[in-house]
C-alpha cells in the first residue's frame, strides 16, 4: 500500500528538517520510494554554501550522546582504556570523540578494530558496538589488541542524520581522492573531520597486522524517504527510488571474497533476526547478491568507506534493518554483537587449524 504524505512549513518532520516547500513522498510498503521532491535547493543543480546552511538550520537535536553512549563508555574504564582521540569542531564540549582499547595491549598481536556510527543516525551501530564491549569483548582480549570506535559520528548520532554537519557523508570520506565514477551509487566523499580524526588514531597506533575489521551499520526506511532524496538534491542529481531490504546483509569487497567467512556471520547473524532476501531482480540495494544475504562493492578503500581503513584481509560492513516489522531494537544490537562474534570467532578457530596442523608437519632436516 502507498502512503502519501504532504509535508509543509508548520510541520516538524520526524528526523528534525522543516521543509518551507511542500513535498510529496510516496512509500510503498516494501520501502520503496514512488516519488519524492526535497525542499531545499534547485532541482539540477547542486547545492552551494547557502543550501547547506539551509539543511543545517533545519537539524534537531533527538538523542543525547552523553547520556546514551558516553556514560555508558565511562562504566567501562575499570575493564578497558578508553580515551578521547579528537572532538567535532562543531561543538567539541558536546561532541567528544572516544576509542576503546583492550588492556592487554601488546605489539606482537593482531588487531581487531570495530567501528559504529559512521552514519551517526544509525542506532544499533552504535550500541550494537557498546553491547559488544559490556558482553563479549574480553573473550577476545588475550589473542587480539582490540580497538573499538562506537560512535564516529556523534553529532547525526543526535540528529539523526547520515551526514555530518557539513552535508557530507562520512562513510564515503576516508579516501577523498578515490575515482569518481559518474552513476555509481558508492563514490567518494571530501574528508570529514569524523574520518580525518580515525585515520590519525589508527597511524598513532602503529599496529602492523590487522586481522579483522567490522564495520556496524543499519539500512532504513529514511534512506529511501530522506536520506537518498536528499543525496540528489544536493548533487543537483535525479532521484531515482529504490527498494529497502528487510532483514540483515553484509557489504562485502568484491576484490577480496572471503565466502566462507561470510557464511560464518551470516550463520551467526540467522540466529539472532532474519537475513534479507534479493528482490525481484536478485539484488539487494541495487547491488547484485554474490552469496546469501551478501552484496559485493568496489574496494571499499577506493571508495572511502571506512571498512577500507585498514589492511585487515577480513573486512566488512553490517546492515541491519530496524524497521522490520520481524525485529525490534534489542534484537538489532543483539544482531550486532553476533555478526562480530562469528566473524572472530571464525578467525580464531582459523588461526587454531593452522597452529595445529604446522605443529604435525614434519621438520625440515
């Protein structure tokens, strides 16, 4: 069923703009956006300074950041070392940037590195990761130097928005000068003060063997609704809509399979809530399925998608999807939490195999 929804200038929208235009947004009950008009700007053509400023004035403050996710980071300090690695200009007292590192940090170890909130708007990345430290994290700790970035973006954290402050998204900024390619939905971004920040913390680091990187992300129903429509206004762009999956998937770099690693998550995942579907088209986000509940993209390096950051040869992005009738927000950091789980628990038991059958390798005369 297609819902048609006209939004004007006395109405505050849920995720806090407040249109001075009326638009149309039509959804279909798959997510599916039918048409949308964004209020802001001149269709065709991309937006400057002053529509940015515009898009600013309309943000609303909807969750607090401290309250949600600092205080609970501060009830870890007697397990684990967290520290603040930067601040968001915007306002650096509100917007405080914090890492958490495992005690037993050691320079012989591999490093696992779990990031949430690059799209800050996206909650169970976020507590997903925090959930993990309560939970799990400590299992993992004396195999792994283990650094865990909850919440990147902390300013759409209390936005509710995909991009920073600056309109940007900071999931296509960690490499500013990757190719361009003209229609492809992931292309990157100018650097953002949030991938800026990480990139120094991981060189301040010098770890020389990253095992595994997990990056935590949700896909919703406002990525058709705002997020998308928004995207093509300010690149001065055609909306063309698409479809929300409904369940979990994984983002995976088509230049680097890992099948059997993803199976293992996905595996892991299934236990928890259920995994997406193809459409009619065998794709999920317009992306071709390469396995079950998983989507292959570019090197994520190349694009600037912060699951390229490090060298890990076992890298990928979560999506969860919150809006599912089947799920509810417990069930998507438990989601989470178990996607990392089975990604390193996999690694491990990898790791584990190889000791074992080099120990029962015969020596060399």
């Amino acid at each position: 069923m297609i819902m048609r929804l006209l939004v004007r200038a006395s109405i505050v929208s849920p995720i806090g703009w407040r249109p001075a235009l009326v638009a149309t947004i039509g959804i279909t009950s798959a997510a599916q956006t039918e048409s949308v008009a964004f209020p802001i700007g001149i269709p065709g053509q991309p937006w400057g300074a002053t529509e940015r400023e515009v898009w600013l004035s309309r943000m609303r403050i909807q969750r607090d950041y401290n309250e949600e996710v600092v205080a609970k980071l501060n009830l870890l300090r007697e397990r684990f070392d967290v520290q603040q690695y930067g601040s968001l200009t915007h306002n650096p007292e509100r917007y405080p940037l914090y890492a958490v590192k495992s005690r037993e940090w050691a320079p012989g170890k591999p490093g696992v590195l779990i990031t949430g909130g690059v799209h800050g708007y996206e909650k169970s990345g976020v507590q997903g990761a925090i959930l993990f430290l309560q939970s799990h994290a400590e299992e993992y700790t004396a195999t792994y130097n283990l650094l865990v970035v909850p919440c990147i973006s902390p300013w759409g954290y209390e936005t509710i928005q995909r991009w920073n402050a600056q309109a940007v998204d900071p999931n296509r900024s960690f490499n500013p000068n990757g190719e361009v390619v003209p229609g492809r939905s992931f292309n990157p971004e100018a650097a953002t003060e949030e991938s800026s920040a990480l990139l120094r913390l991981l060189a301040s680091l010098e770890v020389k063997e990253w095992a595994c990187h997990v990056d935590l992300h949700e896909t919703t129903d406002t990525d058709e609704s705002e997020f998308r429509p928004a995207k093509a206004a300010r690149d001065g762009v055609k909306y063309t809509p698409g479809t929300i999956p409904d369940g979990f998937y994984l983002v995976a770099d088509m230049t680097n399979p890992q099948t059997e690693w993803h199976k293992a998550i996905i595996d892991g995942v299934r236990k928890v809530t259920h995994i997406a579907p193809p459409d009619a088209s065998g794709k999920i986000i317009d992306e071709p399925v390469v396995q079950e509940g998983v989507i292959a993209v570019p090197s994520p390096r190349s694009i600037g998608l912060c699951s390229g950051v490090t060298t890990a040869a076992f890298a990928t992005t979560t999506e969860v999807y919150p809006d599912s009738p089947k799920a509810d927000e417990d069930q998507c950091n438990r989601a989470q939490v178990a996607a990392i789980v089975a990604a390193l628990d996999y690694i491990s038991n990898m790791e584990r195999d190889h000791s074992a059958r080099r120990g029962h390798e015969p020596s060399e005369l």
